[in-house]
C-alpha cells in the first residue's frame, strides 16, 4: 500500500457516495474492476501504467471522503472527477416528477469509467442484455488479460486497455459469452485505439455531438451504444440513451404510467433537457435504489 492513512476529501455541496456508487451495487458483486462491499466502494484499474487500488469510504451523506490504497494520492481528485463527479453540482430541472427526485437525491453524482474506451467497450457488452448479465460478461473479458488481485477476499480484474484486447482474437472473446460480431468489433476498436484513430475524449462540459458522430463509425456502435459509452464512459450530462428498457421501467414507475412507450419516453426526455444523463440517473436510482449500507444489493433489488 503507498498510504497507510486516509486521504479526506470534502466536496464543495451535497455529495452521496451510497447515492452515486449505486450503480456499481446494481452490478451485484459481479464487475471486475469495481465493487461495493461492507458499505465501501473498492476499485481497481491503471493509472500511468501503474495498477492502482482505491477504498473509498463515507461515514454520512455531506461528509468528507476517506481514501485509502496503493493509489497515488496526487491523483485522486482526477480520479474522483472522472469517476464520482465530485465536483459536479445538481441541476435543477422544470419536469416536476425529476425535479422531486432531484430534490429527494441532492447528493447523487454522475458515476462513470473515467475512459471512453472502456465506456465504448462496456457498452458494446452490455447491448440487449441486463446490467447484472454485461457485469459478468465484463469481468470474463476483464479476467483475459489480467490475473486479477485480492481485494478484502474478492478477486479484482482492471479494465482492459487497448493494448490487452488488441493482441487478441474474436475467438478469445467469444467465450465470454458476447457474440462473434461484438467480438470482432471488441478486438476491431482496441486495434483502432492502438493505432491512434480513436475519438479524442471531450470535455464533460462540451458539446459531445461530434464525439458521437465518430463514435457511430466505429464496428457495431449505434445510436444506443455510442449515448451509453459517452453517458457511462465520460458522466457527459445530456446524454439520453434512448430505448433503454431499464429507462423506460424507472420511468413508467416514478411517473405512474404503466402505458408508457419508448416513442413515449423520447418525447418525455426533451423535457429533461440540458440534463437528460442527470435525469436518466436519477430515474434509475428512483428505481433499483442506492448501495447498501452493508453487502450487496440482493436479485430481487436489480
């Protein structure tokens, strides 16, 4: 470990970590890279080359951020932004419905990869099937490249870099259980990061339309995938991945219509506007609820 001490960090307004770790609670102990366990966020991945391991704590919602692990402390505020949207403040919203949500969740951050690549390859994996499915089938591809690390008696894979997913074939992918064509785009757009041809990472303020765009020529990204990679990979706060199901399920239940459709809930989203990812996360917060304070969020939770 470098540090034997915690490192707090208290950050400027509300700030949840149960709230904003939720949906790494929803993954049910089964993403490779992070977890929440004993009420305590755990992650591990690379950082300038260097495997890092970060345990991130809270002992209330408004309190300082306690870090502890062999993470260097000079780069954790980066990686609370990138990843925890620590310095993120809530929007207000005119839709009354996620304006009370908001209100209910002041402390909820935009939880994210930090990575586009790994938000791209997350999303690729995580197409038509259900979170806690994309987690496992992470993990698998996670656990090809890297022997993994014992963290509190939980094997730990980091995500995989360019570099990893590159010197494999579809047909090393394809036991993971994705398809032969998303084994083939996987390994397609690790050799396009490698080559440099991959889409600079914008900005969370800036305009991501023309990120998008690029993200759309990329092997088997569409509409949803290139919205779910920059929503997941980057926090970017307007993206709405339309016709996700576990979006439209939050919304049929926070807005009490159970009739609702995905042309429905299009045309609902432009309310949401300029927060449509604020928005989306805190109907899926409404929905499957924050992390535990102890454990694991059961099946029947997510």
């Amino acid at each position: 470990m470098r540090s034997d001490h915690a490192r707090n960090y208290l950050c400027d307004g509300p700030f949840d970590l149960a709230l904003t770790a939720a949906p790494v609670a929803w993954g049910k102990g089964r993403w490779p890279n992070v977890d929440w366990i004993g009420g305590e966020l755990l992650w591990a991945g690379w950082e300038e080359d260097e495997l890092a391991v970060r345990r991130v704590r809270q002992c209330a919602a408004g309190e300082p951020v306690a870090i502890e692990g062999s993470s260097r402390p000079d780069l954790d505020l980066t990686w609370l932004e990138a990843v925890l949207g620590f310095s993120q403040q809530m929007p207000s919203f005119t839709d009354p419905v996620v304006a009370s949500l908001a209100a209910a969740m002041p402390g909820l951050r935009p939880f994210a990869n930090g990575s586009l690549f790994d938000g791209v390859i997350g999303s690729i994996v995580g197409q038509s099937i259900t979170v806690a499915a994309a987690a496992t089938t992470e993990r698998r591809l996670a656990a090809l490249v890297h022997d993994g690390l014992c963290i509190k008696d939980r094997q730990f894979f980091p995500a995989p870099r360019a570099s990893d997913l590159a010197r494999l074939t579809a047909a090393d992918v394809r036991p993971t259980g994705v398809t032969w064509r998303r084994a083939e785009a996987i390994v397609a757009i690790a050799r396009i990061a490698l080559e440099g041809r991959f889409p600079c990472e914008p900005a969370r303020a800036s305009d991501p339309s023309q990120t998008r765009q690029l993200l759309r020529s990329l092997p088997l990204v569409g509409p949803w995938t290139a919205g779910s990679a920059l929503l997941w990979g980057l926090g970017m706060p307007d993206i709405y991945p339309s016709g996700d199901v576990a979006l439209l399920r939050a919304a049929k239940q926070a807005y009490s219509q159970t009739n609702l459709t995905m042309k429905d809930l299009d045309i609902l989203s432009t309310l949401w506007a300029p927060w449509r990812g604020w928005a989306s996360r805190l109907l899926w917060t409404h929905l499957l609820g924050p992390a535990p304070s102890t454990g694991h969020l059961t099946d029947c939770e997510a």
